[in-house]
C-alpha cells in the first residue's frame, strides 16, 4: 500500500483485527479451519451487531450504519 493517506487506511483494519485477536480467537483456540470459519462467524455477527463501540458513542455499528435498532447479541459460547 503506497499512497497519499494509504497508512491512515491500515489504522481501522489494524485495530479491527488487533479486537478480533484478543476477544475471539486467542480466548477459543482454534483448531481447524471450519471451526475457525463458524467462529469468525459467529464473533462478526456479535461485532457488528451487538457489541458497542465507545467511537459510535456506546452504540452498535448495525444501528448507526442502519438506523435500525440492532439485536441485543452475546458471543456464543463453545
């Protein structure tokens, strides 16, 4: 990525995966690719629709892209 502001760009995706990591896939340790497959799955459905996000002033990316008001989801547990 070269480019005027290509760096800013990696910010977001950085601290995305950095939350993924350390919420999702160091806690459950996966094993196999479709375990981890369903799990990623599983904790994106959680991020964006259940998680509040303290830039979206405590809201859930889902209402704020939407309007709608989003689903109170829990990251399942396996």
């Amino acid at each position: 990525m070269d480019g005027r502001g290509r760096a800013l760009d990696n910010i977001f995706v950085e601290r995305l995966w950095r939350t993924v990591k350390y919420e999702d896939v160091y806690i459950k340790g996966y094993q196999t690719i479709p375990e981890a497959q369903d799990g990623l799955k599983d904790y994106f459905d959680y991020y964006n629709m259940g998680r509040r996000q303290s830039s979206l002033n405590n809201q859930v990316p889902w209402t704020v892209f939407s309007g709608i008001e989003a689903l109170e989801l829990k990251p399942s547990v396996k």
